[in-house]
C-alpha cells in the first residue's frame, strides 16, 4: 500500500505532469474561459455604473412618483407656469443643521431648482454660518425655514408659514392639518421679482366684514398675491389716488349719497371695484345707486332653487349655481361654488351701451324669488317670479380710454370659513381671483394650502335622493333577488 502511495505522489508531481497541468490543452480552455467571465463581469459592472449616473442627473421629479392623496411631493401648474415666466436670477436659502432637514420640504426646493435655470438652491447651516440670516431679516429664523433672494429684495418663509396647525380642545393637543410650502414660497418668489404691488382700499364705516372675518384661505390667497389691503373710512376720506381696486364686502347699513358718489366717481374713471351684498331685509338706496349706474339692480328677497342637483340638501335656499365659462371662473370650473341666501342680480330695462354684463354664476331656469324669506315654507306659489338668475356678474365700461370694472357677488356669506370648507376652498379661490384679476399683479399665484387630514366632498339633494333610494331600496331588492334565485336553484336539487 505505501508502494502505491508513493508511486501516485511521485507521478503527480513529475516534471511532466506539471508541465501538462499548466501548459496543457485543457488548462489553456479553463483559462480562456476564465478570461471571458472576467470581461463579461467588468463590462457589465461597468454598464451599471454608467446607467446611475446617467439616472443620477435626471431631475427627481421624473424619477419619483408622488402617491400621497394630498400630492405633497408635486408641484402645481400655477407655479410650474410662474417658473417658466421667470427672468431673474432667485436663490433659496434653505436654513437648516446638518442631519434636521424636513424630507417634504427638501424635495419641494428640489422641484423649484429642477423646474427653472433661474433658480437656486443653496442650503445654509446656522452652526457654519451663524450671521447669515442677519442679512436678511432682525428676527430669529427658525430652522427648516426658507429665505428668498433676488437682488435688493427678499423675503423669509418660516416654517410655521409652511406647516399649518390647529388644537385639539378635547385633548389640548397640537396637530399638523396642512401643508402651504408651494404656496408660500411661490408667493414669495413672485413677491422679490415684482416691481410693485398693487394696492387695495377695503371700505369701512357701513358695519361691513372684515378681512379676519372671511375664511382664512382667501386671506392667505389675496396675501400669497402680495396685495397690500388698507382700511377706507369713505365718511372722513376720499379715496386714494393710488387705489388701484375698492373692495365692499357686505354692508349692513347703507352708504351716504356723497359715499355713494365718491364711488361712482371713482369708477367713471376707470376705477375696479370688488362687491359683495348680503340680504339684510333692510333698503339700502344709496348703496344700491352704485350698482344701478352700472345696469343692474337686486331682489329683494332671496333665491330659492328647486332643481334638486342645485341646492345643498334640505337647504334649497344654499345654492350650487352653474359656472359659467370665464377667466374668472377658469380655476374652478370643475368644483362646486356655494352660495347661501343669495340674492338675484338683475340687469336693468335700459343702461348705457358702453357697458357689458356678463354672467359668471346662475341659477337654473326653476329657481324663484322668495320675497319674504324669515316666513318662507320655501314653495314656490303662481305668483313667485321665476327663471335663471344671476349670481355673479362681471361688468365693464371702456370710455375715453378708461375702463371700469366691477365684479360683484350677491352672497358674502360665501366667503365664511365654514361655508367656504364645506367646498374645499373653491369659493375663497374664485374670490381671491376675481380681486387679483383687476389688480396689476404680474402672475396670480391662487396656491390653496394642502391638507394632510381630509377632503371635503359634497353632495347635492338629489345626489342624497339617489343614493338614499340604492341604500334603502336597491341594494336590499338585490339582496332579495339573489336570495330567491339560490332557494330555487337548491330546490330543483
């Protein structure tokens, strides 16, 4: 046996075999092989290192999908088409330590630097760069906010700007209901690239609602437009030569005739005027004037819908109007505007031919006018006057080279926050536009904050009929039917 043993190492280690272990033919093919794993292995590797970077330099926004129902993550069209109008150099200072950046906000700035060459993303560590922000502003900015830069001009977007809060009084707690970013720096961003911003004189004096009385959206929509809104007490002051807009939102006692005909001057020389009446049961003469010189007047009483896909349910009185075809209406021609206890706006039998009117919301052809709406059992009678009546109006007059415009609305009661969520914002979002449309505001940014809790959605009485009759009715009916259908199969069984 140690014979054998020896005789095997002794020629598995000879000269000869050794020569033909490394020089021979199937040494040759093993290695051959071996050589073309290898390139294979380092083209490949070297293909994957070329597609990421390729992928790497593709902007994020097409290479991510943003699934969260509120689209947290995306931008909107308002501020994609602002980007694209940009024609100054902006820089974002986002201020934040190393290691604390908010993910929802980073990727927001993300999609404004990939969007536009015109701006900038730079991140600035308050740790590293202590005395930044002091250019800026005198207040302490808190982190994960942002500052926006063109030129002379900027403007700090804090962080509680960006993340709205609400309490809960139930368990004392705070809690994050919604997210106004885009809508924050897109204002910002049109505010430090803007020459001028428009003025607006809100008239006072006549127990009028003040803008803190409105819903918050359309005061964060007109504010997101940088218009600059003071107080105008029509009694003691005439109105400002640089008042490029008056607003009058819902008087409850009337005008004087030399508040009246200050206004009327006004617009004769193409002057802009943003009107909202509630129905108060109370004549208002004067007031009324202003709208009169202008070829329309008011119902006295208020205006009831009987098409049930018209009206909220069981509040024929709070009406869903149609959206008629208009730059005004543009942005919420696919939502439902809201209007409770509106009263009919209707044109005049004769007014000047320089003047157009045109209609932005109406009713359908089965509302009525209830005259006496504290007593109503809300039925129309044979001597209700019916038929499609407008609810919105825009109205213009060009002579001599000056135009007036006014836009008005016969139901400021649209404009409540509670009324105004009950539609997700759409009212304040018409609103909003129809002030800023006759300001001189260079790009108008109506950037709605975004919630991270619920949207509303809303239902017309007939909807609720319809539904009501598949509930209660139809899906039982079915139920029943299949039922009998499985007895008889089993029966002839």
């Amino acid at each position: 046996m140690n014979f054998n043993i020896k005789e095997k190492l002794k020629k598995t280690f000879s000269k000869e075999h050794l020569k033909e272990v490394f020089t021979g033919e199937e040494q040759k093919k093993h290695l051959k092989q071996g050589s073309y794993s290898s390139i294979m292995t380092v083209i490949v590797l070297a293909v994957i290192v070329v597609i990421n970077l390729i992928v790497a330099q593709i902007p994020t926004s097409k290479t991510q999908i943003d699934l969260s129902t509120q689209k947290m993550y995306s931008i909107t069209d308002e501020t994609k088409t602002a980007l694209k109008d940009l024609d100054q150099d902006v820089t974002l200072y986002y201020i934040v330590q190393k290691g604390s950046e908010d993910d929802t906000i980073e990727k927001l700035l993300e999609h404004y630097d990939e969007l536009s060459d015109h701006i900038k993303v730079e991140t600035k560590d308050p740790d590293l760069y202590p005395k930044f922000t002091s250019q800026y502003t005198d207040q302490t900015v808190a982190a994960n906010s942002v500052i926006v830069v063109c030129g002379d001009k900027s403007k700090v977007v804090s962080n509680s700007d960006m993340w709205e809060t609400s309490t809960n009084y139930q368990t004392y707690q705070t809690q994050t209901t919604g997210f106004d970013g885009e809508g924050q720096i897109t204002s910002a961003i049109t505010y430090v690239t803007s020459e001028n911003n428009p003025k607006v004189y809100w008239v006072t004096g006549h127990g009028e609602a003040s803008e803190s009385d409105l819903s918050t959206n359309f005061s964060d929509a007109v504010n997101k437009n940088n218009v600059e809104i003071s107080d105008l007490a029509l009694m003691t002051d005439d109105i400002p030569e640089d008042a490029e807009e008056l607003v009058i939102m819902s008087p409850t006692t009337d005008f004087s005739e030399d508040e009246a005909n200050k206004v009327i001057t006004y617009l004769e020389n193409g002057g802009k005027l943003l009107m909202f009446t509630s129905y108060t049961g109370t004549d208002m003469p004067n007031l009324d004037s202003i709208l009169e010189n202008y070829g329309v007047k008011r119902s006295s009483g208020i205006v009831v819908e009987t098409d049930s896909q018209h009206y909220y349910p069981q509040m024929p009185y709070y009406l869903l109007p149609n959206i008629q075809s208009d730059d005004i209406t543009t942005e919420v021609k696919s939502n439902y505007i809201l209007m409770p206890v509106a009263q009919a706006i209707q044109k005049l039998d004769s007014y000047r031919d320089t003047i157009t009117i045109k209609s932005l919301l109406t009713t359908t052809e089965d509302a009525y006018i209830e005259n006496d709406p504290e007593n109503s059992t809300w039925s129309k009678s044979a001597d209700s006057e019916t038929g499609a009546f407008d609810l919105g109006v825009s109205i213009t007059e060009t002579v001599d080279d000056k135009e007036t415009q006014i836009i008005y609305f016969s139901s400021a009661s649209m404009l409540s926050s509670q009324i105004d969520q009950a539609i997700s914002g759409a009212n304040s979002k018409l609103a909003a536009t129809a002030l800023t449309s006759m300001c001189d505001v260079e790009q108008t940014v109506v950037i709605p904050s975004k919630s991270t809790s619920y949207t509303n959605l809303v239902f017309t009485q007939g909807a609720v009929n319809t539904w009501s009759i598949i509930t209660i009715a139809g899906i039982p009916l079915v139920l029943v039917v299949i039922g009998v259908m499985i007895w008889m199969k089993r029966r002839k069984q």
